[in-house]
C-alpha cells in the first residue's frame, strides 16, 4: 500500500490533470461594469452590517491584537465608507448640474415639451435618492468614528487594568501560599496538557509512520543550521561579485541577507517541525495554537539574534558595518543568541500558559520568572565595561550603545520595583519592550544606513548607474547628487516615523491611523479651487522627468545635427536653439500643472498675486528676462559680436534670458544683465562692418617735415600684412600749435580684434623709422606757475594743462 501522503499528492495532480480542459477553455465573457453610484450605495448597504459585527465583537475582546484587529477594521470601513459618500457626492453634483441646464419649471408646464418633463422628473428623483443616500453615508460615518472611540476607550481601560492588576509581592508568603493551595489543581492540568501533547505526536507518527516524521525533524535541523550557513555564505559571495567594491553597500546588503535568510530558515523550520502538534486525530484546537505559538516565536527569537549578530559581525570584521571596536564587540557577543532564546522561551512559555489554563497564581509566578528573566539579561549587558576604542565614528556609536544602556538601566529598576510590588504583568511589558525597542533601533539602523547606500548608487556621480543617469537625463552630477540627499533625507523620516509605530505596537498602537492618512491623501489635497491628489503628482513628477529629457535630447539634437546642416551661422544657431530650449521647457510646464490640476485659471490668479511681488522684489529680473527674450529676437548683439559697455570691451560668448557672457582681453569672463545692452547705449563694433580700426596719435615738432612724415606712415601702413588696402589708410593733422603738431593716422584690419596687436606692431615699426629717418616727437606740454602763500613761501603749481602760464 502507498504512504498516505503520497497518495495525497497523486490525487492533486490527477485533480490538475483533470482540470486542465477546464483551464484551456475560453475565459467567459466579462459582465457589464456596476455603475458606480450603484457600487458606492451597496457599500454602505453591507457597511450596515459590519459595524454591527464590531460591536458583537467589541464585547467579546479582550486581549491587545483583539483590540488592534477591531480598530484596524473600523479604520477600513471608515475609508470604504469615505471614498461611497465622495462618489456619491461626486455623482449628485453631475446630476444637480443637469437638472439646473433644464431650468425650472415655467408657469405654462403644458407648453413645455413631454420630453422635457420627464427628463426633469427622472433628474429630480435621481437627486432625491443620492442626496439620501449622501446623508445616509455622512451619518454612518459618524457611527464608525463613534465605534472606534469605543475601541480605543475599551482597549486603554482593559490595559490598564491589565497592567494595575496586583498579585503579590514574591517577598510575602501570600504569593507562594497560593501557588501551594492551587498546586493539586494546576498539576492535574499540567499532566492533561502533556497527555495532549504526547497523544498528538503519537497521532500524527501512527498516521504518517516514524520515517516522516524523523524526516521533518532532520529537514529542520537541514534549515536551521547547514542550509543557513550556506545562505551566508552564498550572500557573501553574491554581494563581492554583484556590489561596487570598497563600499558600504556591500556590507548593508550582506547585513539585510543574513537577517533576512535567518529569518527564512529558522521559521520554516519551526513551521516543519510544529506539524508534529498539528496532526492530532482529531486535531486539537489547543496544539494548533501552541504551534502557532511556537513559529512566532521562532521567527520573532531569529529576528533578534540575527540582527544583533549581522552589526557585529565577530567573525568578520571587515564586514562589520557600525564602526564598533574589538573590544566592544567581543563584549557584546553573546547577548543576540541569549535574547533571541529568552525571546524564543517567553513567547512560547505564554503559549503553554494558554494551552495549561493555569490558576492565576501560578500564571503570576511563571510571569515573574520570565520578567525576571529579562532584568538579568540586561543587567549582566549593563554590568560590562564597553572601551570606546579610536576612531571619530566608532566614539560617536559608542555614545550611543552607552545612552542605549543608561536607559536600560532605568528600565531594569522599573521592572525590578514592579516585580517587588507584586505587578508582573507591568514588569514583563518593561522587559519585552527593551529587547523590542533594540530590535527597532538595530532594524533602523540598517534600513538607515541602506537607504543612503541605495541613494548614493543611484545618484551619487561616483557610481556608474549616478553616472549613466545623469548621461540620460542631462541633469549635472552635482544636481542629482543633491536629488539623492533629499530622496534619502525623506526616506529617513519615513523610517524615523515607522520606527516610533513599532516602539509604541505593544501598547495596542497600529498603522491604522497611517492607513487613514494614505487613504486621504489618496482623494487628494484640496487647496481652494485645487485638488492636488498622489495620482496627480506622480503624473506630474513623470511629466516633469520624460520633459526634461526630451527638451534636452532636442536641444541636443538641434544644437550638433540639424542646425549645423541649415545655412545660418553660429549667432542665428543659439538664438534658435535657445528659443526652442524655452519654447520645450514652458510646455514641459505647462502640461505638468495640468496633471497636478491647476488649470490656466489658477495660474492666472497665482500670476496676479504675484504681481505685486514683480513690481517690487522681481523687477530687475522680469526686466533681464523679457530683455533676454529682445535680444534673442532682434538680435542686436550676437554671438561673436565684438561689443563695448561701459568700461568692458570684448568677445560675446553666451546669451541666455538673463544675462549675456562676454569675454575681455585678460581671459575673464563678464556677466552683464540683458537689460543693460537694451536700455543702455552700447558700441557694437562687428554688427555692421566687422573692420577694425587702428588709430596711432602722436605729436611732432613745428620744423618737421609733413610731406615726409606722411609718406613714412603711409609706407608703414602699407608694410604691415594686416593693414587693408580699401579703405586706405590715411594721416591727418589736427592742428597746430605753440609747442608741436598733433598727428592722428588711421589704418582698417579685417576685425577689430586685432586691431590692438595690429596697432603695437606698427608704433614699433614706427619708432624705428622716426629714428632714422631723424624725425623726433614734440614734448609733452607742461605748465609751471610760481605762487607765493600767506607765509612767504614759493608753491610750484603745475595743474594748468594749457601751458599757457610760465
């Protein structure tokens, strides 16, 4: 005959083999959709219904999950009920909207078409039964906020009579004076447990033979030892192949696996092994729930010893992730393994209590002992000298695990002043909640420092995937670098949020309230006319994004393909790939608030409370904008045009909206703001006739020979390469006078940016042939006067440029 659990599987898959056929066939014809105002008002017909079974089940609870499973229902009927109403509302507003374009009914109603009529009567009805229902919807929510201040109300008192309750100083004899009269009573239901126990085991290997059931034991022990060293091992593996080397990634993702694997292992393991209570025949409800008992709490126990154990990381210290010394980590070495087996032990020795049904006395001592328990635990943590070691970061978590204990220590002498008042229910609530609020602040820790290790992969400019998106994007890499810091900053107060929730479970504390929260901001935020809903900003944050990268690929593409194929130059090529940069950018915008709801109207009423800000604060810079705009679209100035404002003379590099760069003749760069090269005059000397002019000015004396001096700098002119022949150069006399001639001599170059070298080449070549030619410079006029102070004293004045004094 074939074992039972294999003949088991065989029908399963006959069954499968049977069903295929079935599975083959068409899929059946979808029924029409239920409108939705119907859908909404059937909702709050079965929300009826659940409410009164929330209150049937308010008066049957009385432990915490019970209390947090009751809110966390009523939390979801709220939000169902919520989300009717708005449909309703919704669809009464569309309907009302309807009636009001047919008008009221005018005084001749025989006049007005039948069709009319009815149509305004079936409009009416309409209104009438969904403004009932709306009502009807409003005033059940008020009933489901009013049951949940009822479960809240009932869940605080019983806790706190829970915790109040007193049993007993342990150091008065009343305490132990009971647990004797009860002994006889309690043994019997020790001894009843165990014969349950013994006959599920004994059930379950007289069904499925002694060979199954070593097999499940063995298979667990494969689990909960062997296989998870190998997960280890193969997560180490995989995070030095698969991890940019030298990181702290690598170690948060091995830190996450071992927790993670360990997790996996020893649940499933605990799960295998728990089904030696579970096969009872007939099952047993008292050993379903003791197993149940038993997973939990390998699971929990797990969780604890392989956080602990992935942080610090004895056996390999460069994998340790917290900067934690030698010294500090072989100190706290055993403590993961024993909280993790006191956890195990306590959760499964309430799991017994429950099964046992002990008397109250003993249910208090074995409570005791377990809290107990805890204050030993953490007084031998307390009771070792942590040395700080070397290292900025590694006195920094030191500072931390030292505050960790000072707070331990308060909460062991609670639980020891608890225990000795005889409240061993309060006492052991202390002693869980230390060993739980270590896990949370280990579990933070991780997830805190993995965010930023995710965010630095993703956005850091130091990474290839932070490289390869700022490639794609266009963005710089100091921009997305920036985008990561806040991306992780926000992940972190999440964390910070979710961290304070879990701290606060064991109180009855649950995500209800979150979950209310996420489900109203999942209708939208409504600022006045505005409704920004998370679907809304997500189309936004896509739009902004796909934009950003399409204006850039286009910019791109115009800028090295297109336009370098047209016949237009450089200035004319900028002017249209900015123009187009913009034109992309505004209807980026524009269409990203209108995913986010805001409409032309609202963007009006936003531009004209502005206004008042503009004309004052953004004046200057609305004047550079729209002057920026002028620019690209006359053209005035372009780029390369050689230009002088004010005292700056150079070469136009870049012209935004802004402001126009423009690069002088020691290199530098100057800014100067568009409204200055439209409202100022300005010297734009390649606009027109891109020559360049070189004016040479000098004096010679009243003997000089003109004639001579003009065939000289005309031969000058003529010598130098640079110097056009059309127009001619020419030279001039600009008067005469006492002390010299001035002389002023003009030549054009190709382009006035070589006018100056130009310039100092022909004053050298001139000097020269002054020289030999004997011809010499008239001095410099300079006049002296002599004047006598109130002293007597001679004051030499030479201030007078005339020279008309002596």
């Amino acid at each position: 005959m074939s074992h039972p659990l294999a003949a088991r599987i065989a029908m399963v898959l006959l069954w499968l083999l049977l069903m295929a056929p079935a599975f083959a066939q068409p899929a059946v014809e979808p029924t029409a959709p239920v409108p939705a105002a119907e859908a909404a008002t059937a909702t709050l017909d079965t929300a009826d219904d659940e409410l009164l079974a929330l209150r049937e089940r308010l008066g049957e609870t009385t432990d915490t999950a019970g209390f947090v499973q009751l809110r966390d229902a009523a939390v979801a009927l709220d939000v169902r009920v919520q989300d009717a109403v708005r449909t309703l509302e919704a669809e009464l507003a569309g309907v009302q909207g309807r009636l009001d374009e047919l008008g009221p009914i005018p005084e001749d109603a025989a006049g007005e078409d039948a069709g009319i009529r009815e149509r305004r009567a079936e409009l009416a009805a309409r209104v009438s039964v969904l403004d009932g229902a709306v009502k009807r919807g409003r005033l059940l929510g008020i009933d489901i906020r009013d049951v949940r201040e009822e479960i809240t109300a009932t869940q605080g008192r019983q806790l706190g009579e829970q915790l109040s309750q007193r049993y007993g100083s342990p150091l008065t004899p009343r305490l132990w004076h009971a647990v004797a009269e009860d002994f006889p009573s309690d043994r019997q239901r020790v001894e009843a447990f165990l014969g349950l126990l013994e006959r599920s085991v004994r059930d379950g290997i007289a069904r499925f033979g002694v060979p199954v059931a070593i097999t499940i034991l063995v298979l667990a022990g494969v689990l909960a030892w062997p296989l998870r060293r190998v997960l280890r091992r193969a997560g180490r593996r995989f995070a030095l192949r698969h991890t940019p080397g030298d990181s702290r990634l690598r170690r948060t993702a091995l830190a996450a696996w071992l927790v993670l694997s360990s997790m996996l292992c020893i649940g499933l393991a605990a799960w295998l092994a728990s089904h030696l209570l579970r096969w009872g025949d007939p099952p047993v409800a008292v050993m379903e729930q003791l197993a149940n008992a038993i997973v939990a709490a390998a699971v929990y126990g797990a969780l604890v010893a392989s956080l602990g154990n992935s942080l610090l990381m004895r056996a390999s210290p460069e994998w340790r992730l917290p900067p934690l010394s030698e010294d500090m980590v072989g100190s706290l070495r055993p403590y993961p393994w024993l909280a993790g087996g006191l956890v195990f032990v306590d959760r499964v020795v309430e799991g017994v209590m429950v099964a046992i049904n002990a008397h109250a006395a003993l249910a208090a001592t074995v409570t005791g002992a377990v809290a107990l328990s805890y204050a030993v635990l953490a007084i031998s943590v307390r009771r070792r000298r942590l040395p700080l070691g070397g290292g900025t970061d590694t006195v920094a978590v030191a500072a931390w695990v030292r505050a960790l204990l000072v707070m331990i220590r308060l909460a062991v002498l609670a639980l020891l002043v608890a225990l000795a008042l005889g409240y061993f229910q309060f006492a052991l609530l202390i002693g869980r909640e230390v060993v739980w609020v270590g896990v949370v602040a280990m579990g933070l820790y991780l997830a805190w420092v993995g965010v930023d290790d995710l965010c630095g992969l993703v956005f850091g400019d130091d990474s290839r995937l932070g490289t390869a998106t700022a490639r794609a994007t266009g963005i710089r890499p100091h921009r997305l670098r920036q985008a990561g810091l806040i991306v992780s900053a926000v992940s972190r107060v999440l964390l910070a949020l979710i961290a304070i929730a879990l701290v606060l479970a064991p109180l009855g504390t649950s995500f209800s309230g979150w979950r209310e929260l996420v489900a109203a901001a999942g209708n939208g935020l409504r600022i006045g006319e505005v409704v920004i809903s998370p679907s809304g900003v997500l189309k936004a944050v896509l739009i902004f994004g796909g934009g950003w990268v399409a204006v850039q690929a286009l910019h791109g593409w115009l800028v090295e393909r297109y336009l370098p194929a047209t016949d237009l130059d450089a200035a004319s090529r900028n002017s249209v790939a900015t123009v187009a940069r913009y034109f992309g950018i505004t209807v980026v915008l524009a269409l990203g608030l209108a995913a986010l709801g805001i409409g032309i109207q609202q963007i009006g009423l936003v531009v004209g409370a502005l206004s008042v800000g503009i004309g004052f604060g953004l004046q200057a810079i609305t004047q550079n904008f729209i002057s920026g705009l002028i620019l690209l679209a006359e053209r005035p100035v372009k780029i390369g045009d050689w230009v002088r404002v004010g005292d700056f003379e150079g070469d136009v590099q870049r012209i935004s909206v802004r402001a126009t760069e423009i690069r002088v003749a020691d290199r530098s760069t100057v800014i100067v703001p568009n409204s200055e090269l439209i409202t100022k005059p300005l010297r734009n000397m390649t606009l027109a006739n891109p020559l360049g002019r070189v004016l040479l000015q000098f004096p010679v004396p009243l003997d000089t020979d003109v004639d001579r001096l003009r065939g000289i700098m005309l031969e000058t002119f003529a010598a130098h390469p640079a110097v056009l022949a059309e127009p001619a150069p020419s030279m001039t006399l600009d008067g005469i006078a006492a002390n010299g001639i001035p002389v002023t001599a003009v030549g054009f170059v190709d382009s006035p940016r070589i006018a100056g070298g130009v310039r100092s080449e022909l004053l050298f070549t001139l000097l020269r042939r002054l020289r030999e030619e004997g011809i010499h410079l008239a001095p410099m006029a300079q006049s002296i006067r002599v004047l006598r102070d109130d002293g007597g004293l001679f004051v030499q004045d030479d201030a007078s440029p005339t020279g008309d004094e002596a």
